[in-house]
C-alpha cells in the first residue's frame, strides 16, 4: 500500500496554511485588514497634521473676510508755545475717527483666495487618509506574508527532522554512510538560518504596521487574512479612469483657483483705497466747537505693484506645469503597480496550475523510492528544497499581488473590483 512520505506531509501543510479562512471575528491578539485600516485612520498622526493644516486654512479664511479696523486719532494744537500760546490758554483739539475704505474688490478677492486655500487642505487631507490607507493594507500583506514564509520554513524543517530517523536505519544498516546524517544535518541547519531571517523581516514589518496603526509598540500577536484569494483585474483602461477621482488630482483645481484669485488680488493691489474721516475740534479761545471732514486718497504714480502680478501670473501658469507632472507620476505609479498585479496573476496561474503539484509529486515520489534505495539523499534533499522553492514563489507572487491592489485602490480610492479565487 502507498504510504505518503513525510516530507511530501509537511510540505502539503505548508500549502494548506497559505489558504486560511478569514476569522469571523477577531479574537484575542490577532489583527483584520478591515481593523488595521480603521486603526490607521484614527491615529495615524499624518492625518492629524493634515487636520491642523485644515485648521490653519480655516483660520486664514476667516480672517481674509477681516474688515480693517477704525482708526481714532487725537490732535493738540497751539499748546506749550510762548506768549498767547503759553500752556494751553489757545490749545486747540481735536478727536479723530476715520475708515479705510476698500475699492475694487480686495476683500472679495482674499476671502476668494483663503476659501480656495480651505478646500485644497480638506483634499490634501483626503490624498494622505488615502495614502495611510494603502501603506498600512501594503504592511499588512506583508506581516501576513512574512507570517507564511515562516511557517513554511518551519514545516521544511520539520520534514528533515521526520526523516532523520529515517537516515540513521539507512546508516545502520549499511545502505548509507554516516556522511549522509551531516549532511542532512547541514541541509536543515541552512533552512534554519532563512528561517531566522524571515523572523527578522516579519518583526521589522510587524514593527512598521504598529506604527501605522499610531502605536509605537506591536499590540497584536499575528495578522489574519485570506492570502491565498485572487482574481482577475479589470483592463487598464477602466482602472486608468479611476485615477481622475484621486484627491491628489482633484486638488489641483482648488489650487488653480486660489492662484487665479492671488493673481486677481495682486491686480487690485493698485486700486487705490478710500480712507475717510469725522473729527470734532475745540478751540479753547473762542470756546466754540466744529465739525472737520476728510478724505483722502493714494495716487498709483511709482507702485502699481508690477512685481507682484508678474509673481502670481507665473504662480498660475506654474500650476498647469505642476497638476501634469503629479499625473504622469501618479500613472506611472499606477501603471508599475496594474503591470505587477497582472504579471503577478499569471505567475501564480503558473504555479498553482503545474508546478506545484508536480512538486509534490516530485517529492513524494523520491522519498518514497529513498526508502527503497532507489534515490540518494542528494536526490531527496533537491526534491524537498524545489517543493519549498515552489511554495515561497507562490507566496512571493501572492503578497506582490496583494501588494499592488493596494497600491491601485491607494490610487484611484475604490475598490478594484477583483472576482476574486480562493487558491486551490
């Protein structure tokens, strides 16, 4: 009767364990996807400074709506002089109140200008909870993917320690020599040293996640999620048009129209304001009072402010420059991620489809004839070691999978809409 071999066991619980079920609740220790990201929302402290940033637009707003403030003045004339105008015998005085009037539109044109200010934080805002968003679902991916390669190390070694006993009857019986114990010895030892460093790359990635998430400490035990699920992407035409919803982009338009409304401002700067003014006089002599008006008002004879519209033309013709290069980035992006999300799909149609089920028959077939004495170690080492191989290729493919849907949905702020497989 066929009897599985052990290493061919392990290695088939390695690939079981790539495919868990999503817990349906999130028990003591472990972290969600779906937690993570409402973990990162609420403290992640680049969404706090956005906020102040919001703050300070909303604090600029309202004071371009500002009117200028009355001035009063006091005026002492005649006073401290000599003979008639000696102490304050002929002093007059007078008490003061004028206004600055604005012309042509400047109060309008600030407020204008702080509202587009105001809208451009709120989106800006939008574009880094995006960005939070995808940086800690592309962490997540990666402290679950850190978490499989480990356990398929561990169940790679667990298979060499299975066929340890295995070794020694060989040895024992003089089918083998002693060498061949070392040798799978050193064959395990190997994989214990990756295992060590994919524990240190989980922790440096646990580590990033913590801080996402606004911790400075890893408060979770392991992450869970189903890695092993995939689909199929849209076209990229489709995924392309999302990226004109991407608030970076839409932040553009509320950044044209404050340059437009700084370059209308700058344009006023030379209407000459009106200032007007009451005053009430005394004079001390007569003991009579009056009543004194003015007005008064700058000629735009030397500052027409030349300078500053030549400023804000090139701050608005700047911003045309600017919105294109932020979108052929932002495609560029979004291409690099749709292309290793595509190729990433086919790679593990590949995988899944041959070569890791040739790899299991592979292995189960030389250990089982190793055992006969058919195969030597070396064969039943390489045969166990491509197994491995095969199922860290997939696990590679899978997270670079994971990976670019986050990035694409960072991008575009939807859901890619992948009909998702569970992997078989």
């Amino acid at each position: 009767m066929f009897i599985r071999s052990p290493i061919a066991c392990a290695i088939g619980a390695a690939f079981i364990l790539l495919f868990p079920l999503v817990a349906s609740a999130e028990s003591a220790g472990t972290l969600t996807l779906s937690r993570a990201l409402q973990r990162a929302a609420a403290a992640n402290q680049k969404l706090a400074t956005a906020d102040q940033s919001i703050g300070i637009a909303t604090g600029k707003r309202i004071q371009a709506g500002a009117v200028p403030n009355p001035e009063v003045s006091f005026e002492l004339d005649n006073a401290f002089g000599t003979g008639d105008y000696g102490g304050l015998r002929s002093a007059e005085t007078t008490l003061q109140l004028s206004q600055l009037i604005e012309l042509g539109g400047k109060r309008d044109a600030r407020i204008a200008v702080g509202s587009a200010e105001l809208e451009s934080a709120r989106w800006e805002r939008a574009a880094v909870r995006l960005e939070i968003l995808s940086d800690t679902a592309v962490a997540f991916f990666s402290v679950l993917g850190g978490q499989r390669k480990v356990q398929v190390y561990d169940a790679q070694i667990a298979a060499l320690d299975q066929l340890t006993p295995l070794l020694q009857r060989r040895v024992d019986a003089g089918a083998s020599s002693s060498g061949e114990i070392a040798r799978g010895q050193v064959a395990a030892d190997l994989i214990r040293a990756e295992r060590e460093r994919a524990r240190t790359a989980l922790a440096i990635a646990r580590r990033e996640l913590a801080i996402l998430m606004g911790s400075n400490t890893v408060d979770f035990a392991f992450v869970v999620g189903d890695l092993g699920r995939i689909g199929r992407p849209p076209a990229f035409p489709a995924v392309l048009r999302g990226l004109d919803n991407n608030p970076q982009l839409v932040r553009w338009t509320a950044i044209r129209a404050q340059r437009d409304a700084e370059l209308l401002s700058a344009r006023l700067k030379s209407v000459p304001d009106l200032k007007v003014g009451v005053a009430w006089r005394h004079y001390k002599d007569t003991k009579d009072n009056a009543v004194r008006l003015g007005v008064s008002i700058p000629i735009p004879v030397w500052d027409q402010n030349l300078g500053g519209i030549t400023e804000a033309q090139a701050a608005r013709a700047k911003v045309e420059a600017e919105q294109a290069a932020s979108k052929a980035a932002l495609i560029l992006t979004l291409a690099k991620a749709y292309d290793t999300l595509a190729g990433a799909a086919r790679e593990i149609e590949i995988l899944r489809s041959s070569a890791l089920p040739n790899a299991r028959k592979a292995a189960d077939a030389i250990e089982s004839g190793y055992s006969q004495g058919r195969f030597t170690l070396l064969e039943v080492l390489d045969a166990e070691s491509t197994a491995a191989q095969a199922a860290l290729r997939e696990l590679e493919a899978l997270a670079s999978f994971h990976t670019s849907v986050a990035t694409i949905e960072g991008l575009t702020g939807a859901r890619l809409g992948l009909n998702r497989e569970r992997g078989r």
